[in-house]
C-alpha cells in the first residue's frame, strides 16, 4: 500500500468506528478492526442502512448498492475494505 492508501484506509476506519458509535448509541472504546459487527456489537438490518447512508455523507462518497453483499459487514475491517474499494472504483 502506498503512503496515500494508507492514510486514506485509516481516515477510512475512523469513519466507520464514528458512524458505528453515532448509528449504536454508546460508546465503542475497545472497537478494533476486528470488532464483529453483529456478533459483538448488536448491529442490525436497520442499523446496516444508518450506517452506510451517514458513512455516505462522512465520506462524501456514494456505495453502489448492487456491490453490498453481508460479508462486507462482518467486522470493521471487511467494512473499511468494502468502502476502500468502493471509492477506487
């Protein structure tokens, strides 16, 4: 990964532990990129949709719906990596 990619995969991931704590209502102090979203950290079908429209307006990007599939939910990391892919696309 270059220096770029790097530094946007971070502002990435720090997006989707910000919107994760806004769409959950608490706090997420130990959320890591291996936090699993649904297992560990209650997120539901309603709070999938939250989260990906308030990632859009973070980010300022737009997901293309028909790329989604339910792996890229399972965990901060499969998130970040659907959303970095997303915005080279």
């Amino acid at each position: 990964m270059t220096d770029t990619t790097t530094a946007s995969r971070e502002r990435i991931v720090s997006a989707v532990k910000s919107v994760l704590a806004q769409v959950l209502d608490y706090e997420l102090p130990e959320l890591t990129e291996d936090s699993r979203l649904f297992d560990e950290l209650g997120l539901d079908s309603t709070g999938v949709f939250e989260l990906l429209m308030q990632l859009e307006e973070e980010l300022a990007t737009e997901f293309d719906s028909d790329n989604l599939e339910m792996s890229h939910f399972e965990s901060v990391r499969t998130l970040a990596d659907f959303v970095v892919a997303e915005q080279q696309a």
